[in-house]
C-alpha cells in the first residue's frame, strides 16, 4: 500500500514522536474506511504525541480534540502549535473512563494504538465511547494483536515478550466483542495491511521502548503479529 499522504510529512518528526508502530500509515489505512468532511468534529482517544490528529486536521479538514492520559495537555498543546495546527486541534488531557465531554459530541472517534489498554472491557465502548458519538457518526480503532486468537495460551517464542493482559486479541475477538453492542451496527474489524511496514518504521526509531521490541520482532518473525483495524456506526 502507498502511504500518500504519510509520506507527505517530515520522516524526522515522525519518528521523534512515535511512540508504536507508524500511527500517521495505520490512520492513513483506516480513514480509508472513514467518510470525513471538512468541520467535522472528531476525538482521537490516546493520541499520545498528537500525530494522528495532527494528520486529521491537516488531511480532512476536521476538528479534533487529541485526548490522552500520558502525554500532558500542555506538551500536545506546543506540538500543535509548531505544526501550525493549533487553531483546529484541541489538547486534553484526560482518563479514558472520565472523559470530560457531552454525549453526542463528535461526529467521529479515532483510537490508534491505545484502545487496547482500556477498550478491551466489556463495557467500555457502550458506557464511555459511544454515547459521545453522534447517531450515524463513525468509530474507528486500530489496535495491535494477534492473527489467531491465542486466549491465555500465547505461543512459547512470544510468550516472553506478549503477557495476557496486554490484551492483544485476533479481529474475531475484536468483532465480537462489539457486535454485543447495542450502541453501534456495521462494525467490520479486519487485518491492515500496514501492520508491517509501521512496525519497521517504529523498530528503525531510536526510542528506546522500540529498541527493545526489536528482540521481540525478531522472535515474532511475521508469524503471529497483526494490527487489527476497526469500524462501526454509532446508532
Ligand atoms: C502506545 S501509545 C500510542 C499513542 C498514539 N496513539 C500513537 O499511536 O502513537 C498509547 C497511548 O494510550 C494512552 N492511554 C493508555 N491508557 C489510557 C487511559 N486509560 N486513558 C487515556 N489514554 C490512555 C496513553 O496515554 C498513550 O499515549
């Protein structure tokens, strides 16, 4: 797949605030998916450093308000600033289960690479994201897993790297678990095809979170990795 878009921006500034595998091509693949407009208003949930949402504005047009717990407000806050994007993206800083919005807020939710801390709950989606969508508004999530579902049994060459309850879990799991939902329908989960050019872009970065995954991708070797790339439609 070419990254048109990604490609667009600096490669040094990316890879100075990645802080997993390349979340502006994972966000590039997904908003494939995705129908913005111009003015929309969109959460992108655990944005971390604000690449993602520094891309929405950029690309689609929207306003964006980057939430994460991590990564201070007043951090984001001069990121976006530098980028020029300050005037559409909002900085917040807040905890996924207390998020400081209306219901019905947004027009659309982004999670990349962070869903999978919290949004693995049972109830997460019905009681904290999806009432701040709009009925019809999309949703959409990408979030690192497996290829197969490997439950409490993850294979011996990972199990040293990948423990249980870092919750990464196949699409069916992922599928399943929102096709509970009373709040969202047309929920299609499947696997991006970037999930291994964005982790070479994270393994090449010189932050030292990736510099020790590199042992754990060498053991992974392509076999059980995948990033699993989700969407619905909010009642
Ligand atoms: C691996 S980083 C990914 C950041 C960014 N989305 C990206 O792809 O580069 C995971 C992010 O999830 C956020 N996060 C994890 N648990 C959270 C929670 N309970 N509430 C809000 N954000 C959370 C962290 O603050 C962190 O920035």
């Amino acid at each position: 797949m070419k990254f048109s878009k990604s490609a667009a921006y600096d490669p040094e500034f990316v890879r100075a605030n990645m802080m997993g595998p390349n979340s502006m091509k994972t966000l590039e693949e997904l908003a494939g998916y995705m129908n913005f407009k111009p003015g929309m208003r969109v959460l992108d949930l655990g944005c971390g450093t604000g690449l993602t949402s520094i891309f929405l504005a950029r690309e689609f047009g929207v306003t964006v308000f980057a939430t994460d717990l991590w990564v201070s407000a007043t951090e984001n806050y001069e990121r976006f600033l530098s980028m020029g994007v300050a005037d559409r993206v909002i900085p917040i800083h807040a905890e996924a289960h207390d998020l400081p919005y209306a219901e019905a807020y947004f027009d659309a939710a982004v999670s990349i690479d962070a869903f999978h801390y919290f949004g693995h709950e049972a109830d997460y989606l019905d009681k904290h994201l999806a009432p701040l969508i709009k009925p019809g508004g999309q949703i959409a999530v990408a979030v690192p897993g497996f290829i197969e579902e490997y439950g409490e049994n993850i294979p011996m060459d990972i199990s040293p790297y990948v423990k249980p309850e870092y919750n990464f879990h196949s699409c069916n799991w992922w599928q399943s678990l929102w096709e509970k939902s009373p709040l969202v329908k047309n929920t299609v989960s499947r696997s991006l095809e970037c999930c291994a050019e964005a982790w070479a872009d994270w393994l090449a970065s010189y932050n030292p979170y990736a510099i020790s995954d590199r042992e754990m991708m060498k053991a992974e070797g392509g076999r059980f990795f995948n990033l699993v790339g989700m969407t619905a439609e909010r009642v």
